[in-house]
C-alpha cells in the first residue's frame, strides 16, 4: 500500500524532471571564452522556445526601442507572408534579425568578441532568436567575401594597424592554427552589385572564403546590396594564403595605395 510520503516523494521526484524538461536553454559563455548553450548542446541544434518567443517583442525598455521593435515585427509579418522559404521562420526570429542588422550587432559582437554576454536581456534574446532562425535556414556552400579593414576617410585605421590584422594571418597560416570567429560574423554572397571589384575603394583588406555553414540572411536584411551570409559564432576557418598587396584605388580614403586578400576555407563542425 503506498504511503502518503510515497506519494509525496513521488510527485516531488516527477515534478522535478518536469521542470528540467521545460527548462528553458541560456546563453552562457563557455570555459573557452566561446558562446555556448546552457544546456550543453551545440549551437547548430537550438530551436527558441514558446516563452522566449512570446516574451521578446516586450522586452526593449525604452520608448524609441519599443517602437523599433513594432516597426520590426510588422516588416517581418509582411516579409514572412511574401517569401515561402521564411515560413518555418517565426516573426520573431525575423525581428531579432531585422533589429540586428539594424544596429545591435555592434553591442552584441562586441560583448562576444570579449568573451561575455551583452548585459541586457533583450539583446541576450536576440543572440537565442538569431541562433534559432539561421539554424531553419539551409546552409551556403560557395564562396563568400568579407571587406575586413576599411580605411576611414577621415584619419585612422592606419598602415601600422593594417599590419598587425596582416601578421595575425600570416601567423595563423605558417601554426596551421584556425581562425575562430566568436561573434556571428557577416560575409557577402559575391554578385552583380557585391563584387571584388566593386567592394569599396577603402577596403585594405578582403577575405576570400569558402563557406559551408554560412545562413544567406540577404532576404531580411536591411541592407540588400550587401547580399549578406552570416555565420554563427564559434566558426573556424584555415588560413590558405595570405596575397601579396595588390595596387587599389585610393580616391576619397585615408589611403595607403594597397590592398590585401586573404583566402579562408571554413572548417567542418566538431
């Protein structure tokens, strides 16, 4: 016969499990300095859950973000309507896109970049939401290119800050080490309007890369000549050249009358 402490335990012990189960996953910083999930999984699985989604588009805490924020999911209901691919897309991962792209991809990757997390938990949202979307899009294979140093039209970055970018590849191809990217990290699928030849009078430096897991996010995008594929923090790349400067044009820069190109394979995940 059970007893009413067996049963207690019992309900205890179930209620326990359940709770794990619907716990919901974090971002967390890894012992490696590498975003990470809560849970343990790799970041290529996560799929945002009910109540992250039905939080989000409360979350800005000031008046301009929150109309922000409505300008965003209104755009992304419009844009998931017209492109049948973007339907396993919730509106949500959308907006966390839009708002992205839009600018908090600067407080974002700089946090990641330092290995921590943004403080605020909106932007700690975003980071689960984008992770969810790219991981419903299907994978770039092809080449992409990355302008990686601008020269200001106004003053610095200058040669010497060049060089050192240039020595960290020349260093990571002659240790046959990667390149680990720890924020999401935005490349441009080469075409008509996005070309080496058209990238931009005050690129220094270009990446050449060969993709495998890149997300073409150019559809969402509120830059659409970018053509834009992004890639998931955590990224590695091997180094396989690093090109002698080639001439460029230098009207309107802070010039330095040369340029680089650098060639990156990505590697496959772990």
């Amino acid at each position: 016969m059970l007893t009413i402490k067996r049963v207690l335990s019992g309900i205890l012990y179930l209620g326990f499990f359940a709770a794990r189960a619907g716990a919901e996953v974090k971002p967390v910083i890894g012992p490696d300095g590498l975003l990470a999930l809560s849970d343990g999984a790799p970041l290529s699985s996560y799929q945002s859950d009910p109540g992250l989604i039905s939080r989000y588009p409360a979350y800005p805490d000031n008046r301009i973000e929150m109309d922000e924020m409505t300008g965003y999911i209104a755009s992304a209901r419009k844009i998931r309507r017209r492109v049948p691919r973007l339907q396993a897309l919730s509106v949500e991962e959308i907006a966390a896109y839009k708002g992205y792209s839009n600018g908090d991809f600067t407080d974002i990757n700089g946090s990641l970049w330092s290995g921590r997390l943004p403080e605020r938990e909106y932007l700690r949202a975003t980071i689960m939401l984008l992770l969810s979307g790219m991981n419903k899009l299907p994978d770039y294979k092809g080449r992409v290119i990355r302008a990686d140093f601008y020269l200001s039209k106004s003053g610095p970055p200058t040669a010497e800050t060049l060089e050192l970018r240039m020595e960290k590849y020349r260093s990571l191809k002659a240790e046959d080490k990667p390149l680990v990217i720890r924020a999401f990290w935005s490349a441009s699928r080469p075409g008509k309007n996005y070309t080496l030849d058209t990238i931009g009078t005050c690129t220094a430096l270009t990446l050449e890369i060969d993709s495998l897991t890149a997300k073409d996010v150019a559809i969402i995008s509120t830059i659409k000549k970018e053509q834009e594929a992004l890639f998931r923090p955590g990224t590695k790349f091997k180094v396989l050249s690093v090109g002698i400067p080639r001439s460029m044009p230098v009207t309107g820069c802070n010039a330095l009358g040369y340029g680089y190109t650098v060639k990156l394979q990505e590697l496959p995940q772990e």
